[in-house]
C-alpha cells in the first residue's frame, strides 16, 4: 500500500473564496493537518475490504464537511482506483434520510477538488470504454435525487467521446438517459453514439430509461435522432408500455405521439408484452383512464385480449373501484372514434365484462354495460370462487368493515341486476347466501338485532326489496342439521316485526307473477331443528296468500307450509282456492305425502277433510300409505291416517302398488315396522302379493317374533298365506330365513305348514347377500353371530327332520373360510386372554348366570363344549353387550369360542371327508383317533381339501397353455393345503 508524502503547496487546489475568513498562516497551518490526517486515514485502509472502505466513508464526511480553505489535491493523496472506490461507495450508500446527504457531500467535495477522470488507453493511445465506473454503480441504485448524482459525476466522468460499459453492457450514455441529463445525451449524441443500443441485462433501449424517468427532454432528443420507438426489453416492453406503466403525465404521451408522427415513425400501437399485455390493456389496468383516450385516438384495438383472454372492457370490470367514469369514458371515446365494441366478449375462464362486474361488486358500471348492450337474457351468475376470488384480491377482510362491504356489495348487485330485469334463481340464491355464512355476516345482522332499542325501523328506506330478500334468504338456509338456525330466526322476526311485507310483481295484465323463488321455498326445503318456526315467521312478511310462489322446480308455498306443518296457512290457501292435490314438480309429491312425511299430523287432517286424495301416486308411485310405512319411529300415523278417512268415508288402497310393484305391507315389513303392518293386514292387506321381484310379504319378514302375529292375523282373517311362495329366483320364505340365521322363524314356517321335503339348502351366494344386508356386519362379535346362527339354523332344521347332505356341509364349510370365522388374528400372543384389560373387562361379561367371558374362555376345550349349546351362543351373540375391549381381542375371542362351538360340527364331517379322502383304506375307528388330534382349522382345511383340489384341475384343464406353477398357488376359499401329518393318509 503506497502514498504520497508530498505536502507541498501543490497538494491544495484553491477555489474561489474557501480561505476569505482566514488568516494565511493559521489556513496553511490547518490544511496541512488536514491533509495529514486524510493521508493517515488513507494508509489503514485495506482498500481489498468494503468494511473498511466504508467506514472510511463515514469517517471522511465529517472531515469534508467542514473542510475549510483551499482543497486537496487527491491525486497527490489517492491513487485512482482508490478514489473510484470513495465515489463508488458515496454513490451506491447514498443516505436520503440524512439531513446532510453524506454521500452528495462526499461526491461533491471530489468534484470541488477540481478531480477529473482520465481514460484509460490501449496499446494503440486509444481510450477504453470496457470498463465500470461509479456511473454505472449509481444506475444500480435508485433513490430520492438520484439525478443530482448523476450530474455530479458527470462532472468528474465528462468525456463524452468515451461510453464507458459495464459487463452488462449499460453505457454511461445509459445512464444520462435514465438520468435526464439532456445535456449529456446531447453531447453523446453528437459524438455519433448510436441512440438504441440496449444493455445486455434488462434489454432496455435508452428510450425505455427516458421514458421510465419521464424525462421528456431527452425523450425527445433520442426520436428527433433516430431512436427507435418499437423496440422491446426483456419482458416484451416497448417504450410505449413503459409509458403506460409509470407516467401519469398524458404530456409525455402526446409528445410521443407528435414527433413520432412528424418523423413519419410508425408506433406499434397494439403490441403485446410477453404477459401479452397491450399498452391500452396496461393503463387500463392500472386505472389510468385519463391516457385511454389518447391511444384510442392512436389507433389501439379496444377488443384485443391479453394472455388470459380479457379484452380492456374485462380489465375495467377488474377495478378495484367502481369507477363509473371509467367506463362511460371508454365507451365515449370509442363512440368517438366509431370503433365497435364486443361487449360480451368471454375470456379464457368463459366469462363476460357483465360477470367480472358484478363478482367485483360494480353496480355502476353493471348499469354502463347493460345501457351499452350486454345481453342479460344469457348471462350466468358468478359463481361462489369467482366471488372469493375477486374479494380477497380486493383486500376486503382486512378492513374492519368488510362483512358489512361484503353485504351491501352483493346485494347492490342482485339489486341493480333484478332492477334491470334479471331473475335470480335457486342456484344463485345460494352463492350470495353461501358468502353470507362463510364471511359471517349474519353474526353482524344478529348483533344488530339484539342491541336494538326502541321501534323497529321502516327497512324499505334502508335497504332494496331484492337485498332485503337476499338477507333473508342467507338466514333461511342453515347447513348444520343437528343444530337449531336461532341467529337466522331471530333476524326473520325482526323483519317482521318491523312491517314489512312482501309485494307481488304485477305482470302486463295486472295479475301477480307466480314464477319467484323465495326465502319460503329454501326454508321449506331444509331440515334443522327450529326449520318450521323460521318457515312459520317468514310467512307474516310471504303473506299473499292468494299468491302461490313456486320455484323452477315446481315447489309452491302451499308445499311448504304443509312440510312446516303451518296449517292456520294451509287453510287460508285452500279457503282462496288453491288445489289439494298440486303435485310438486320435482318429486311428483302432492302436498299430502309432503305432510306425511315430515309427521304433521295437523295438516294431513285438515287436508284430508277438505278433500285431498289419499289414494295419489307420486313418481315412485307411492300413495300416501307407501309413505306412512316408510316412515320409521310413528307407529300410530297409519291408525291416525285410516282414522280420518273412515270418518269423511273415504276408502283407502291398501294394496296399491309402486313401480317396483311393492304394496304398504312389503314397505311396512321391509322397514320393520310390525305394528303397521300388524295393522295393515287387518285393513285386509293381501298377504300374498308379489312385487316385481317375485318377493311375498313372508319373503321380507326379517323379525322371528312378528312371524307369529302374521300368521295369527291371517288366520283370523280366515285369509291363506302362501308359505312356500317362490320368488323369481326360486327361494321360498324358509331359504331367506336360514340364509338370514333366522332358527326361530324357521319354526314357525315350519309350524305353519312349510314343506321340508322339497326344502333345498340356500347356496353360498344366497347366505352372501343376506349377510351383506345384515346390520351388525361392523360389531366386534360379528364372526360369533354368524357361527352361531349357522350352527343354530342347522340344528333347528335337523331337529325338525331334514339332512344335511355333503354339500350343504360343503357351504358351511366355505362360509367359515372366507369370513374367517375360525381364524385368530395372526399378530396376538397365544395367551391373550391373559390381556389385563381384556381380563378387566371380560369379568363382567356373563355367558350364563353363573358363568363370565373371562372364566370360559379359560376352560379346557373338552369342558367348554358341553357348557353351552349352540341356542346358548345364538342368544350370546344377540345380546347386548358392548365389547369395550381392544378390537384384536374382540376378534380372538369371538373366534376362539367359534372353534367351541364348531368342534363337534367339523369333527362329525371330517370324519366323512377324511375317509373319502384315504379311500376308505383306514377304519372309522382308525380315522377317529387321527381327527381327535387336529386342530380346529386343521378339521376345516380337511373338509374343504377335496374342493381345493378339484377347482386347481379346473383351473389347469380351463388355461390354453397349462402353467404349473399356477395350479399349485391356487388357494381358493382361503384354504390351505391338507395338514402335513395327514398326508401319508391321503396319498
């Protein structure tokens, strides 16, 4: 590190009047130690470090600050690299929150120093331009009075003949232009730099830098010699969007244009960035509306789309602000220019200027666009993401208010588009009320409620009749069905109470218009617990009752309030001639079944009495008994139903049937409502009768217990039961109470006359779909209920004198593999009963009075079996225990006693399918001691080995090309294969 230690007088450069109040001694004397502090400070400095370059900096502008007198020379002190790096580092920290401007200062004491940059030459003598200076570290930076850094160091830099470029290749002539500095880029200019060259960065022309800093000057400089207007940067800008981007100053614009046009220039008006932007679309995204015209005037598209398919007019309803003006002015200047504009132009998501409009809550400029043309017979209100969308772009939720911007956004826009004659339907309804809960803005309408004081008010004078009904329609509908819409309720009845009342539209002959949605029919058409007193409180302000709403689907007012149970409102309908029997529209209901099945036993009355049919189907063809015996947890509305008819004389169809051919009595059984269907045979239901399926009431009788009152009842009756009754795929009553596991109610087939002789045995697939339809298919002893029904039905058909064959065995046997009735959970420890809390909680289980879970499963085998029986398990496995214990064992023990109950079982058909499989070498006795030693899966895998190893020579015989490996996986029935120690046996 070298200096210089001249401290001569050359070492000071005089300017003007810095020594005025100074003595010439006492001046020379302060400069010197000046001048040596500022080489000391110059001599610690490891100019390779930028900490200590800039802490050199900041002890250095206190020193200038306050220099006084004649100033250094700092080519005596600095070397040139060194001061570069002073002027570099003052340019690039420049301080605009100082009050003093450090780096200004410091820039400005170099350029008072009289320092002027040398050029560096090449072998030639030639100046350099290759090469980054602090012009170029300035351009890096922006900040407040950038340009008075520029023009001072412009002085130092101010050979104008040598454009200095950095490795990006931004020029100093770059920087003048970005700078504003006319004067510089003139002189440039005369020099011959060519005036579009770009930098190899950004790709922006020095007209892109002029035009950003909108310096109009030297704008106009550049296109008064030869800069070309169309050129792009980087991101596909030409000037003209870089003006649309950041000026404000039209001025700039129409300069543009004049010289442009007095150079005979063409500007491409209508080009795209790489977003696909056109200058028209960029000012007018950005709310310039002052500079549209202007373009317009140019020659700029006003239909072209950008990137995303929106034309200017979709950017306009993009606002933020409903800025009315905006779009009167495009329209205005596009009249102007007789330029024509698709107004329902849809961009690529499929939507039109009218639906950015309203998603962005613009009721002005809905108005504009509907004034202009804008076809609302097709146009399709936003949906709720667009409207979420377009609000959180907005930055709505951080304002304190912006439930109630979100509310009267929404409803200014229903209201402005019903007011022009659109109609909102369901489907909108729903979006509008949908934002309404998610943004809570009934929380809002409910607290204002409750801190009410005084008269309600007149809320005509607030709010429109469309947002009035949009409010109460958001409060209609409630989506959590087990809870109470108290909140939306209590709005409904400060609607009320405030008096207002609903008004019909009157049509061109002065008669209502009926086809309206209201918040009736939403109300109606949900369930929460408090839904009929919301219906009831909106029916003082829906209160025309000679005005019978009905929606797009065909559901009336008349409908709801039958459904609400409102019958004062049912009555003062039909008093004004409304039809009993109007079916709604949807689901073929008449206003009978809809009573029916909401249980309003006070409106079926007063319908029935004033004469509405109980014998009409609806589109399922179900007449209101159908609906009554779908009707669960009622068993007195059919005898309250027969009741009124009887008293007004009206007959009842008991057997009527559906489309699927089902009378009453096949609902009633099928929903296990006995005492209807006890009550329908003494209506003198038929007993008989098949539906479409062949099924007879004694087919669908699931509950053992009601078997005997059918019969009871039809024997009084003196009316014959068809017991052996086949469906259309050949199964009798007996076959579905034995595939069910029903012992009991094959009893009393029996009892009544069933005939065993020609029973065949249900297949497997039979016993499949009944256990599919069994309810208790997820509870932890499933496997001991279906073991033990079989067992038990077995039993009970044997002890009534049928034999089971091998193949009815065979089906017992598959059922126990693929439901795994016999097979522990792979991952217990063998002494799970051990378990502390399946012990703890197995003790209070009890099998027989005398007998828990926990002591039983803890016997020996041999002592267990002759415990119990298997009606012992049957009702075990019924009763309601709850199993509290952890799943595994749950499983572990349902199987273990399944293998207690089966024992004897599938030892009594091993035993035969053993012998057949040795070929009856061995004796029965012989056979007997070998089976005695097998486990209980090994008792099954011996009964189901025959039909393993005939379905693996199926398998081989039925493939093209014989695969032996393939036979020999094939485990069917999830069996395996015969038992090592038996197969010396069976070879």
């Amino acid at each position: 590190m070298s200096s210089s230690d001249d401290s001569s007088d050359e070492s000071f450069h005089v300017e003007g009047e810095e020594t005025d109040d100074y003595d010439t001694e006492e001046v020379d004397r302060l400069n010197q130690d000046k001048l040596a502090k500022l080489k000391c400070m110059r001599k610690k400095v490891n100019w390779n470090s930028e900490k200590e370059r800039n802490d050199l900096l900041v002890r250095l502008y206190p020193l200038f600050k306050y220099w006084k007198g004649p100033l250094p020379n700092l080519r005596s002190i600095f070397r040139k690299n060194e001061i570069e790096h002073i002027l570099s580092g003052s340019a690039m920290n420049w301080d605009v929150t100082s009050e003093n401007r450090r780096g200004q200062r410091i820039i400005d004491f170099v350029v008072r120093s009289g320092y002027k940059d040398k050029p560096n030459v090449d072998k030639d003598g030639k100046p350099s331009s290759r090469r980054t200076t602090p012009v170029h570290h300035a351009a890096g930076r922006w900040l407040i009075n950038n340009d008075n850094v520029f023009r001072a160091l412009f002085k130092i830099y101010d050979r104008f003949d040598v454009n200095y470029t950095d490795e990006g290749g931004f020029t100093h002539f770059h920087a003048a232009c970005m700078s504003g500095l006319d004067y510089a880029v003139q002189r440039f200019l005369e020099f011959g730099q060519d005036p579009n060259c770009v930098d190899r960065v950004r790709r922006d022309s020095p007209l892109h830098l002029a035009v950003r800093g909108e310096h109009r000057k030297v704008v106009e400089l550049l296109l008064r010699n030869g800069a070309n207007p169309n050129l792009i940067n980087d991101t596909g800008e030409t000037p003209l969007h870089v003006i649309c981007l950041t000026s404000v100053d039209e001025e700039l614009l129409k300069l543009f244009f004049k010289i442009n046009d007095e150079n005979n220039r063409m500007v491409q008006i209508d080009a795209r960035d790489d977003l696909g932007l056109t200058p028209l679309n960029v000012i007018i995204k950005y709310g310039l509306s002052n500079m549209i015209g202007l373009l317009l005037r140019n020659g700029a598209d006003p239909n072209l789309a950008n990137r995303e398919g929106s034309t200017p007019l979709h950017l306009i309803c993009q606002q933020v602000v409903d800025e009315e003006n905006f779009a009167k002015l495009f329209f205005e200047f596009t009249d102007a220019n007789r330029q024509t504009i698709l107004i329902d132009a849809k961009d690529n998501f499929g939507r039109t200027p009218l639906q950015w409009a309203v998603a962005n809550f613009m009721p002005d400029t809905i108005d504009v666009l509907l004034d202009r043309g804008a076809d609302l017979s097709s146009f399709a209100f936003p949906s709720e993401s667009h409207f979420i969308d377009r609000f959180r772009s907005r930055a709505y939720p951080i304002y304190p208010n912006y439930k109630l911007r979100l509310a009267s956004g929404l409803l200014s826009v229903v209201e402005r588009l019903e007011s022009r004659g659109y109609e909102l339907d369901r489907s909108d309804a729903l979006v509008v009320m949908k934002l309404f809960a998610d943004y809570g803005v009934l929380d809002t309408l409910a607290d204002l409620d409750n801190d009410w004081k005084g008269p309600p008010p007149n809320l005509r004078d607030i709010f429109g009749k469309n947002e009035i009904k949009c409010i109460l329609t958001a409060c209609a509908i409630h989506k959590d069905r087990s809870v109470a819409n108290h909140r939306g309720q209590l709005i409904i009845e400060f609607v009320a109470l405030s008096g207002y009342k609903d008004k019909p539209k009157i049509d061109e002959d002065g008669k209502p218009l009926l086809s309206y949605t209201t918040p009736v029919h939403h109300a109606a058409r949900r369930w929460y617990p408090n839904r009929d007193n919301v219906v009831r409180e909106l029916f003082k302000i829906y209160d025309k009752y000679d005005v019978n709403y009905i929606d797009e689907f065909g559901f009336t007012h008349f409908h709801a309030a039958c459904i609400a149970g409102l019958d004062d409102v049912v009555n003062r309908f039909v008093d004004l001639g409304q039809d009993l029997n109007c079916i709604d529209q949807e689901t073929g209901d008449p206003p009978l079944h809809l009573a029916l099945r909401e249980k309003q036993k006070e409106v079926v009355k007063s319908l029935l009495t004033r004469g509405a049919d109980p014998n009409l189907p609806n589109a399922e063809g179900w007449t209101s008994l159908h609906i009554i015996c779908q009707t669960c947890l009622d068993d007195d509305l059919a005898e309250f139903f027969f009741k009124i008819n009887d008293d007004i004389d009206q007959t009842v169809q008991v057997d009527a049937r559906d489309n699927l051919g089902r009378t009453p009595l096949h609902l009633a059984l099928g929903y296990g409502l006995n005492v209807t269907a006890e009550l329908l045979l003494r209506r003198g239901a038929d007993p008989n009768i098949a539906d479409e399926k062949g099924l007879t009431p004694l087919h669908l009788i699931c509950q053992e217990d009601f078997a005997e009152t059918f019969f009871c009842v039809n024997k009084e009756k003196h009316q014959v039961v068809w017991v052996d009754a086949q469906d259309k795929r050949g199964r009798t009553p007996l076959q579905y109470a034995v595939a069910s596991l029903l012992p009991h109610l094959i009893d009393t087939l029996l009892d009544h006359g069933a005939d065993l002789y020609v029973f065949v045995f249900p297949d497997e697939s039979h016993f499949d779909e009944r256990f599919e339809a069994l309810v208790f298919k997820a509870d932890a002893n499933f496997k001991l209920r279906l073991a033990s029904g079989l067992m038990s039905v077995v039993k009970h058909l044997e002890h009534r004198g049928y034999e089971l064959d091998r193949s009815d065995a065979l089906v017992i046997m598959k059922l126990f593999a693929k439901y795994q009735l016999l097979s522990m959970p792979a991952d217990l420890d063998k002494r799970w009963y051990n378990n502390e809390e399946f012990a703890r909680e197995a003790k209070k289980i009890m099998v027989k009075p005398i007998m828990s879970l926990y002591n039983f499963v803890r016997l020996r085998p041999e002592k267990a079996e002759k415990l119990l029986s298997y009606s012992d398990y049957f009702t075990f496995a019924r009763a309601d225990h709850y199993w509290s214990f952890d799943e595994r064992y749950s499983e572990a023990c349902a199987v273990y006693l399944n293998t207690i109950l089966c024992r004897t079982f599938l030892r009594r058909w091993t035993l035969e399918y053993f012998l057949k499989l040795t070929r009856y070498r061995l004796s029965t006795e012989c056979c007997e001691i070998i089976i005695e030693q097998l486990s209980i899966e090994d008792l099954l895998h011996v009964c189901l080995a025959p039909e393993v190893m005939i379905q693996s020579h199926d398998v081989c015989e039925n493939d093209v090309k014989p695969d032996e490996e393939k036979c020999n996986k094939s485990r069917p029935l999830r069996a395996r294969k015969i038992p090592k120690k038996l197969k010396d046996y069976v070879q």
